[in-house]
C-alpha cells in the first residue's frame, strides 16, 4: 500500500512539476520556477522511494526448500 502512495505522490508531483515550469516559460514568474524546481525534486525523491520499495523486496530462498 505504501508503494502505491509513494507512485501516486511521484506521478502528481511531477505533473504539478510539469505545469509550473510550463507557467514559468510561459508568463516568465520566479514563483512558478521555485514550486517547479521543488516539485520536481519531491517527484525524484518519491519516484525513488516507490523503486526502492520494488527493488528492495525479496524473498530468501533456502537450498532446503
């Protein structure tokens, strides 16, 4: 269930990111470059956390099994 809120949070943090860079090159406003830049890291972060959470989950499997 985490996984899941870490993909949701990444995906929208990045589309959030996505729209304030494009305000920002559009009507050239400082405060829609500092929210882009900051939701584009949150997205990194997020989207690594959901690929830690994938990557980091295994089951041992013993020689006796």
């Amino acid at each position: 269930m985490k996984d899941l809120l870490f993909a949701v949070l990444a995906l929208v943090s990045a589309v959030a990111a996505a729209y304030f860079l494009y305000s920002f090159q559009k009507y050239d406003d400082q405060t829609s470059l500092i929210f882009g830049i900051i939701l584009a890291l949150l997205a990194i972060v997020f989207g690594g956390l959901f690929m830690f959470g994938k990557v980091n989950r295994h089951e041992d499997i013993h020689i006796t099994e």
